[in-house]
C-alpha cells in the first residue's frame, strides 16, 4: 500500500488506479477485522496479512507485465517491495544462523540485506532478468523503481518492528529504528500505544499475534492525505483553468 500510495503520488498510476489500491487496502482491513473477531490469534493472521499483498502482485505481474512503460515501471515498484526485499530476509537468516546464532524472536532478521547499500545493491543484481521480463521500461528506471521499492519496504520494517535497521552495514554498525518515535511519551505514542499490533497485541505464548501495524495504517493514511490534496489540487487547477 506503501508503494501504491507513493505511486500515485508521483503519477505512475492513475488517480482512478490509485483510489482502486487504496480501497483494496480498505478491504484487507475490514476482512483482516471480522476474521479476528471470529478467529483465535494465530499464524494465519500473517498468511492473510502477505498473500493479499501478493495476490495484488501477481495481478499486476499478469495484467500489466505486458502493457505500457508507466504500468511495467509500477510492477518494477512492486517487485522491489515484495520480492526482492521481503525474500532477502531468508539470506539473513541463513548467514545469522553460519555464522553466529540468530537473536531470540528475529524471525525476520535486518542485518545484511536490508540494509540501504543492499537497495542498491541486490535490485542491480537482478535488473538483467527484470529486463528480460518487462522489456518497455528502459534499464535506468527498470533499477530505479525496483530500488525505490526496496527503500520503502526499509523505511516501511523501521517503524513496524524494533528490530534496528543498519544504515552503513558493512561499513559500520550504526543503527536505527523510527519505531522509537512512535513509543516516546506524547501525542502520538497516547493514539497508538504499542505501535505493532491493531487488533490483539502478541504475547509470549502467541508470538505472531494479529499482525496489522498501526504504525504501517497511520503512514498509509498520511500518503492518503497527500494525495488527497494532491487530487483536490489538480481538480481546482483545471476548474480555474
């Protein structure tokens, strides 16, 4: 939804696509509430949570692999995001695990390829077969988009999980986590209280809980606000004109 909101805001969808992505985010929500309210905690809520996210991807992937340069750089965004990104977490976790141990509950590990210089990095790696795919988006913006996506899914972890994100991996140790924000006394920490879960945070004999950030639901819902202005904007531009 990220990526979406994001797209549309920079015009690489369409205001009517971009409101149709946003009203699939609306529906996951509603059927992520009623099947809470009628489930137990468990797994499946993080298998709802990720294959409506790839159900949306291979849409895309199938109806607009083959169309125009606007809609393949959009699928590169996608790709970015929830392939080449979300994948990488198993690297970390195989690397962790030779080298070292694993930390106790990081399951999803941000050490070596989530990391800023592994945005860089792993989409150039994969640009060769992207381009063999998606054959209308030129090189640059086929590595550009595929990259900005990756960022996002990043920026996206840094405000959902306390897990640090490491900035200047391999060359130093620095890390952070914008999740920080989000727990420090005040308004904002007051609206969102632990900033993971919305529907029944997880406890430790239910570690994955109802995994539904708010964190992730009050940054999708300032990507929506701007790009309501940037719609309500447009329209009074064309009014005047």
């Amino acid at each position: 939804m990220c990526a979406s909101a994001v797209a549309g805001n920079v015009d690489l969808t369409t205001e009517r696509e971009t409101e149709l992505c946003f009203g699939y985010y609306a529906l996951f929500l509603i059927t992520f509430w009623i099947a809470s309210s009628l489930i137990e905690p468990g797994i499946w809520a993080m298998y709802l949570h990720d294959w409506f996210g790839n159900a949306a991807l291979i849409f895309f992937i199938l109806l607009w692999g083959r169309k125009d340069a606007r809609r393949q750089s959009f699928v590169c965004l996608l790709i970015g995001g929830q392939v080449l990104s979300a994948y990488t977490h198993m690297f970390d976790v195989i690397v962790l695990g030779l080298h070292g141990s694993i930390p106790e509950g990081m399951w999803r590990p941000h050490n070596i390829l989530h990391t800023p210089l592994a945005a860089l990095v792993v989409p150039l790696v994969a640009l060769p077969l992207i381009r063999l795919i998606f054959r209308r988006v030129g090189w640059f913006s086929a590595y550009f988009f595929l990259s900005l996506g990756y960022f996002l899914h990043i920026f996206a972890d840094t405000i959902t999980y306390g897990y640090p994100i490491y900035l200047f991996w391999p060359l130093g140790s620095f890390e952070v986590s914008l999740v920080e924000f989000f727990q420090r006394p005040g308004v904002v920490s007051q609206l969102l209280g632990n900033p993971l879960y919305v529907f029944q945070e997880a406890t430790k004999e239910n570690i994955d809980g109802f995994i539904v950030y708010k964190a992730e639901i009050a940054v999708n819902a300032l990507l929506a606000a701007l790009f309501a202005v940037k719609v309500v904007a447009r329209r009074f531009l064309r009014a005047g004109s």
